[in-house]
C-alpha cells in the first residue's frame, strides 16, 4: 500500500518507493507493479499522473483526480512554475553551493527506449541550484585514491528535462551514488558493499505549486524512505534527515 501525504477531492500525492514506476514502460514489459495501478487500486478511483519520477527515485509522487486539475498542474509543471526540492547522495565533494547550467536533449522517447543520436531533438535549457549539506571523507580506497569522498546535497532543479538531476550531477563530475546509466560503478559497487544499498540515492522531499482549484500554495513534503535515511545515518547526516527538517505531510492555504 502506497503512503498517502496528501488528498482532497482534487489531488492526490504518495511517497513514491525506489523500484516502483511511475506507469508501464516497453523496457520493463515483465513488471507488473505500477503506481498509477497501486494508486487507482487502493483509493477506488482513475487517477492522471501529472509529474514523474524515475523507477530509482524515492519521495512525493502527485496525481489529480481529474482532468481539469490534471491539466492545470500539469501545465504548471510544463513551465516549471512547481518548485521542487530533492536529496541526493553524491561521489566526491562539490561546492558549498551552485547552479549547474547545462543544455539537455532528450534520450529516450515516452516509452523508456533510447533515442538515435540522429533522432534527438535539440538540446534544451537546463538549470539546477545545488547546495551542500554535509560531506565526509572514508578512509577507504575506491578509486586511486587512500580516501573517499561523498556529498549529501539538496537539490532544486530550475527545470524539468528527461533525467536532469543524475545528468547534470554527472556533468559536473558528482554523480549520483547507485545511478547504473550516469554513476561510476566503483562506487555504486562499495556501497552495495558497505551500506547494503542497492538504490539511486536520490530522493523527490518537496514539491511546492498552486491549487489547481483555489488558487493558493500548496506544499507537499516526504521524509526520505528507510533504504535513503539508513545510508545518510552511516555517514554522519541524520540530522538533515530529521522530522523537523524534513518532515512529511502537506500544507495548504
């Protein structure tokens, strides 16, 4: 049963898990667990998924109940009015704070299957403000290195292209740990060793946007999952992960 963070006749939001889809995909033919399907199954209603996530990542995954609200949050998210705020576990030690400013195509069309190079479309604006929240040094040799580094920072992407954040966290040489398609192996593999993770580290907190009906802010929060928070404690970041901080639910006005 999927978490439900928030409701009303209008919306509905769920703490997405990592490993889930969004819906069904031509590369994942043999699943048969979605959370558009989870989602209609348990609330007894159609649901219109207006956002995605990708299967590895965690957190607030929202939905409207109909086809007007569908259309006017889904418009929202089109022109990057929803503000959106991620927590992502990275290799080595980026600034304190930035804005990663790195034009995307398209990769992959509706369906998962990657896109010929001939057969991209141009590539588009991308903009992501990152700052650091804690970093640490093992004292464990990954790479050439006798140390290894990792980062945990909060992420805002400016806007909303196919893969941004693992894309333009592999742009600036800070890949996400546990992304197999953008990552570094070496590290993916150490902490599938140390830590018992088998996930992107990579986690949707927040989503910040307008009622599609009254108009007035909504802000809707999850606290990373258990597999996500379990890692941040073993390298000294539980604090940021705290209730108080993090929190989960959803406000309205």
């Amino acid at each position: 049963m999927l978490e439900i963070l928030y409701r009303d006749d209008h919306l509905v939001a769920v703490h997405k898990p990592a490993g889930l889809l969004v819906h069904r995909s031509d590369l994942d033919r043999h699943e048969t667990r979605f959370a558009v399907q989870l989602l209609r199954d348990q609330i007894g209603r159609h649901v219109h998924p207006v956002h995605r996530l990708d299967r590895g990542t965690s957190g607030v995954l929202l939905f409207a109940l109909d086809a007007v609200s569908a259309s006017v949050v889904g418009g929202q998210f089109e022109r990057d009015e929803v503000a959106k705020t991620y927590l992502a576990i990275v290799r080595g030690w980026p600034p304190e704070s930035g804005l990663i400013d790195h034009a995307l195509s398209r990769r992959f069309d509706d369906y998962g299957r990657k896109l010929a190079a001939e057969d991209r479309p141009p590539a588009l604006a991308a903009v992501t403000a990152f700052c650091r929240l804690g970093s640490v040094e093992i004292a464990e040799q990954v790479e050439r290195y006798p140390q290894s580094r990792y980062a945990l920072l909060e992420l805002m992407p400016e806007s909303g292209r196919q893969h941004q954040l693992r894309r333009h966290l592999k742009h600036i040489a800070h890949p996400i740990i546990g992304d197999a398609t953008w990552g570094k192996g070496v590290h993916n593999r150490f902490f599938q060793q140390r830590y018992g993770c088998n996930r992107l580290l990579l986690a949707c907190t927040r989503l910040d946007l307008r009622h599609p009906h009254s108009g007035g802010p909504l802000r809707i929060k999850a606290a990373p999952e258990v597999s996500f928070a379990a890692v941040a404690a073993a390298l000294g970041w539980a604090e940021y992960l705290a209730p108080s901080r993090v929190g989960a639910g959803a406000t309205a006005n």
